[in-house]
C-alpha cells in the first residue's frame, strides 16, 4: 500500500485503492496456481487496470504501478528469513522469501548440507508441499530457488524438477569456476536489484498448450544474449550507427 501512494502520486486515492484490492484478491484455488500467477504478473509487468471519475464526470481509465521500474532505490527491498505464513489452518515457513514493496516474489528453500539425505530435490519437493499448503504465497511468486548448499538452481512455480536449472554466470562475461559455491553465483548473478527487476518484468513469458499454463524463465545464457543483442542493436540503429 505504501509503495502505490510513494509510485503513484498522480492517480486519485479511490483508484490507488482499487489497484489495491486487485492484488489482495487474486482468485485462487491449488488447481488454479498457474493461472493466478499469470493474471498477477500482468499486474506487476503492466500495472493494474482501474478507473476514476474526472471532475468533469467522465470516466478514466489509468494503470497503477506496484513496481518503479526507473528508480529501482524507491522500490522497498526485503529479505526474511524463516517468515510464517499460516493458510488453511496449516502453519508453514520457508526458508528465506524475497519481498519488494511488499510483494513476495521470490522464495529459497535451502537444506543442509550437512544433513545425509538433504538434497536439492528435496528442497524442490518442499516447494512443492508449500504450493498445496499454502498456494496464496505462489499466485505472486516470480522466481522459485533450491540448493542443498552444494548444488543451487532456479526455476518457475509451473517447472518441473528437470527444469530448474543452475545459474552459471556473475558478471554476465565469463562462467563462474567451481570453486565459488553455486547459491553464491546464483544470488550475486541474479539477485543484484537492477538484474531482478530486469529478468522479472522483461524474461518472463506463459505459454499455453492446450488447458495447460507454463511459466517459463529465462536462463542465464538466454538472459545475456538477449541483453548484448539489445545493447548492440540500439548502437547500430543510433545516430552515427552502422545501421546493420
């Protein structure tokens, strides 16, 4: 709520209010988690739809942004550790969930790497006991993450576990030696503010095949690519440009 009156000073309370409880009461049920994360994702990627009367009677229409995504230091930033959620009389806490103005957007299980038989595919089965229990916390969710402290991957609320996949890359230039831990890599290479922002609103796509909804993220390799193939295509069509 305080992130939409701080982003949008322009748009009248009622609407601010409005786009409010658009978001509050995404429909859900835990058939239905695909589908609530693509209607929320609109909202996030293209701002919520809302209306409000003019002082001369008429109607406007006008968008309401949950995220700035010129300014990314006047989003709030927050990471929580062991947060509870209690839904359906189940009392549940993941392990660490990424919140920006609010919004839970990412979610990391982590197991010990101590422990014998805590592998990375358990961390992904947790999830997976978390979407059955409490479903809320995934109609918003935008990045999935699982490590057992040697192997770390990404991956969507849709994927399955073979789709989860290792991020390899820090700077973008060189792949990352084995010596750093994988959940380092992934965090420093994809978890900085500006690559978050950039990879949720802009590397992120629902495909429909037939009844089924999938969420699809970009891997780290695709990420790149498409940000150099970018970055060289406006230096060639500027002024000056090889216009190739």
């Amino acid at each position: 709520k305080e992130a939409i009156n701080k982003i949008n000073p322009k748009v009248p309370p009622e609407a601010k209010e409005e786009a409010l409880k658009k978001v509050l009461n995404i429909p859900l049920s835990s058939q239905s988690i695909v589908v609530a994360n693509k209607n929320f994702h609109k909202m996030l990627t293209d701002g919520v739809d809302v209306e409000y009367r003019r002082q001369d009677g008429s109607i406007a229409g006008d968008k309401v942004q949950l995220i700035d995504k010129s300014n990314w230091d006047n989003n709030d930033w927050l990471v929580v550790n062991q947060f509870t959620i209690i839904e359906n009389k189940r009392n549940r806490r993941p392990d660490i969930i990424i919140f920006i103005n609010g919004l839970p957007l990412a979610v990391m299980e982590l197991k010990n790497p101590a422990a014998e038989k805590a592998t990375v595919k358990q961390a992904f089965h947790q999830l997976q006991t978390y979407k059955q229990d409490v479903p809320s916390l995934f109609a918003y969710n935008s990045l999935m993450i699982i490590s057992d402290g040697l192997e770390a991957k990404v991956g969507s609320v849709s994927a399955n576990y073979e789709w989860f996949m290792r991020w390899r890359t820090i700077d973008g230039f060189t792949l990352a030696p084995n010596s750093i831990p994988q959940l380092e890599v992934l965090v420093k290479g994809l978890f900085s503010r500006i690559g978050l922002l950039d990879m949720i609103t802009n590397f992120i796509v629902f495909e429909t095949d037939k009844d089924k909804i999938s969420r699809k993220i970009a891997g780290y390799h695709q990420y790149h690519a498409t940000r150099k193939a970018v970055e060289k295509t406006l230096l060639a069509s500027a002024m000056g440009g090889d216009q190739r």
